[in-house]
C-alpha cells in the first residue's frame, strides 16, 4: 500500500521529565512528542494495559500523555478502498489475477491498536485465500474467459460475505469490486502505471529544473543590473574595475549557462536511455513468453531469416496441433465420464422412483385390504344383527300363536263359537303358523313382505272371531270376560 492504513504512526515514550521554571516545574512531555492528527485520524494512547482514545484535545502535560508508554495515530476514513491482488490457476498455462477491493471502515480504535492491526493487505488476503473454493473458480477455464471468471468469483464472494463477513479486529470490511485480469492485461496495466509514473517524474523534474534555472537566471540578472547601476556611478578607475566585475560575473553566467546546457544535454540523454529502457521494456512485456513473438522480432532485428522463421513456425504449430488433439481427447474422456455419472445417476433415480411406486402400490393394497376387512365385518355384523331380528320375529309369532292357541281353546271350551254363522272352522283356519315381527327401523328382510300379509289377514280373522266372542260372552261371568278380553287385545296390539 501507499501509505500506513490503519495505523498511520506509532511512538514510544520513555519517562516523561519536569519541565518549566524553577517554581513552576511539572513533569510533562514536548509539543514535539505528540503526533499531529489529520481531520480523519485519532490518537490511542496506550497507560497500562488501558488504552485511551484521543481526538487531539488531551495536551503535553496531561497526565494520560504523561503515563502513557506510547501512542498510536490511527485513521477513521469511512469506505476507506483496500486493493488485494492474488492469483489463481486457470485451465491454460499462466494464472488469472484477480483484483478485489475491499471498503474498511475502523470502529473501535482502541480495539485496532491493541490486537496490532498493521497490514490490512495481508489480513484481507488471507480472508480472501480461505474462501471456500476460490482458487478453483479458474481452474476449468482458458485465459481468455477473464469475464466468467469474474463473474463467478463476484458471486462466490458475496454469498460468502452474506454468510461469514471479514473479521478484523474494531473494523467493519465490506466486499466491493471484483477485477480479473490475465497475463497480458496485467502487463498492460503495469506498463501504463510505469508509464504514467515515468511521465510524472520526468515533468516533475522538469519543472523542477526549470523553477531553478529561472530561479537562478533572476537572480543573476538582479546582480547584474545592481552592478550595472553601480558602475555608472563610479569613477573611470571604478568604472574598469566594474566592468572587469562584469566581465567575471558574464563569465561566471555563461559558465553556469553552460553547465545547465550541459546539465540539460545530458538529462536529454538519460531521458532518451530510460525511453530506450521502456521500449526495451515494452517489448520484453508484450513478447513474454510468446515463443512467435520473439521469433518476429528476432526476424525484424535480422538475427534469423524468413526460412528460419517459417521452419520455427511450423513446428510450433504442429506441437500446438498434437497439443489440441491431447486436449480434444482429455474433454471426451471428460465428456464420456459425465455421461456415465449422468447414466448411473439416472439409473439410481429411475430405481428409487419404482421402489417408491411399489412401496405406494403396497400401502394401497393395504390400505384396500383394511376396507375390505371392515367392509366384510361390517356386513357379518349386519347379517348378525337379521338373524337375531329374525329370531326374535319368531319367538314372538310363537307366542303370539300360542296366545291365540290358548283364547281358541278357552272359547271352544265355553262354547263362544255355537252362534257364529261361518263356523269356527274359518277361524281356526285363519290362525296359522306365521313369523311376523312389528316394522323396526331398518329396511325390510327378504321374505317380511309376505309376512307382512299373512299377519294383516290374521288379525282380521281375529276380530271377526272377536266380535263372535263379545256377542258369546255375555253369559260369562265379569272376571273371565275382563280377562279374556285383556289377553286378545294385547295379542293383537302386538
């Protein structure tokens, strides 16, 4: 770096000694021991293992000054532009330089004095190295492909600032542009930066010579003119003795005239040598290692000849053939061997697809049997839950049946049926064996339909046969008649 960034200057003190009259002697430190600080900068001062920041308000005999065993001026610019320049190999012979600008800002100066921050540079460039895969972001590409590259390591760097910024001790580091340069732009650059700086040096010196020679020319003429003056007032013996001042001083001017001429002819000359030099330079930067190049310009300078050059040519060419032929052949092995990774990774895929198809198909069926199952309980149950209707049907026709039985009897017994014109026959015939049950609240069983029916018709037998008992039991005493008539009109309520 051009200049000291963080840490712009650091002193040590030894013991501060008494200073001031004989009354008025304190112990203090010079003026000229305190750094002077910039508008940006401050000052740490180190008492102990404290350290104290000072933004040029503290003077010479106060006494953190006066403890303190050293101090350090530290530099508080904002986005303050840090270059770190690295190289990285790229697919091809010769390296990208990969230019980064980091933007630092210090927030804690006493936390930057204390750890010994002293070169930014080396400590951004070594956050640089350990980016994870950052000196393979070139690797698979040639030298001429400086853009992708840039791009790819722009992006690689952000997300890695994204994820882990830079960590320096009391400053704030932001990543900022990225540059990749290859081996010729690189010399390019580096030419024109000598370039520059040669031109500024060589106007600098220049000027300067010039501020000088016009320095010196003043000055020479204002003696001249004095003498001059001087010799027009003075005697005849005066006016010789001037004018042999004269002579000297005019010998004396063209003697440093001649000096600076001569002065000037040979900085011309050294100009010229240093310009020889660039070219020399130049040429050296633009051939570099281009064997071609520094076979051309052995030609033109007439070290070789043209058969010479021709011969030199065509076997660099046929070397650069074979070359590409082994290069061509490396990429479709590459090639080969990225088409089998992308055959077995299909492989692998399309396998894991139809297990998980047949683990699906398998829960499916699982899932189908577990239905069925409950699909087929479900309908044992139901066809449970109709027998015991069906059973209870017919115990309850049973007695129903057996109630009817009973009242039969009872009235051939008491003679019920001697008045009724169609003869107890049909009666008895009307009570038959049937199994009929109430309607419940599900849907009808096969078969209760016709049950149905019979029991219609039985219960209309029955009170025919009903209104024959009534009109017979008139002889009956009270009890058997209540009783009998609870008995028949329960069974037909049923």
């Amino acid at each position: 770096m051009a200049e000291n960034y963080p840490l712009v200057e650091q002193r040590e003190y030894t013991r501060a000694g008494k200073r001031g009259g004989f009354l008025s002697r304190r112990v203090s430190r010079t003026d000229d021991e305190l750094p002077t600080v910039a508008a940006h900068h401050v000052r740490v001062f180190r008492v102990g293992e404290e350290y104290v920041e000072d933004h040029g308000q503290l003077r010479s005999d106060d006494r953190t000054v006066v403890d303190a065993s050293s101090v350090t001026v530290v530099d508080r610019r904002v986005e303050k532009p840090v270059v770190v320049e690295t190289s990285i190999p790229s697919g091809e012979v010769g390296d990208f330089t990969v230019r980064t600008t980091f933007y630092c800002t210090v927030v804690d100066a006493c936390a930057v004095v204390r750890d010994g921050v002293t070169d930014v540079e080396a400590l951004l460039l070594g956050h640089l190295r350990s980016v994870p895969g950052f000196t393979e972001d070139g690797s698979d590409r040639p030298v001429v492909d400086s853009l992708a590259v840039r791009d790819r390591i722009d992006a690689r760097l952000t997300a890695y600032q994204e994820m882990r910024p830079a960590v320096l001790s009391g400053m704030r580091v932001r990543h900022g542009a990225v540059e990749v340069l290859t081996p010729a732009e690189l010399a390019e650059a580096l030419a024109k930066e000598e370039e520059s700086r040669r031109v500024l040096d060589w106007t600098r010196e220049r000027e300067e010579r010039e501020q000088e020679a016009n320095l010196r020319r003043a000055l020479l003429e204002t003696e001249l003119e004095i003498r001059r003056e001087e010799l027009r007032n003075m005697s005849a013996v005066s006016r010789e003795r001037n004018r042999q001042e004269e002579e000297r001083l005019r010998n004396r001017y063209q003697r440093d005239e001649d000096a600076v001429q001569q002065e000037h002819e040979l900085e011309r000359q050294r100009a010229r040598n240093r310009a020889t030099r660039a070219e020399l330079i130049d040429d050296l930067q633009i051939v570099g290692t281009d064997p071609s190049a520094a076979d051309f310009l052995a030609m033109r300078s007439g070290d070789i000849s043209s058969d010479d050059l021709a011969q030199r040519l065509d076997g660099r060419r046929r070397a650069d053939h074979e070359a590409a032929l082994q290069r061509l052949s490396v990429d479709r092995e590459d090639e080969r061997w990225k088409l089998e990774r992308d055959d077995r990774r299909y492989e692998l895929t399309h396998a894991d697809r139809r297990e998980d198809a047949i683990e699906e198909r398998r829960a499916e069926l699982r899932r189908w049997e577990a239905e069925r199952a409950d699909e087929l309980r479900s309908r044992q149950e139901a066809r449970a839950d109709a027998e015991r209707r069906r059973r209870d049907d017919r115990e309850w026709a049973g007695e129903v049946l057996k109630a009817k039985t009973a009242l039969t009897k009872e009235a051939f017994a008491r003679g019920l049926f001697d008045g009724v014109a169609s003869g107890p026959g049909e009666f008895i015939n009307g009570v038959s064996e049937v199994t009929v049950k109430p309607q419940s609240d599900g849907d009808a069983l096969p078969g209760q339909e016709e049950a149905s029916g019979e029991l219609e018709g039985a219960a209309r037998t029955s009170a025919s046969g009903d209104r024959a008992r009534r009109t017979a039991a008139a002889d009956l005493d009270d009890d058997d008649l209540d009783l009998g008539g609870t008995d028949s009109e329960a069974s037909l309520g049923h």
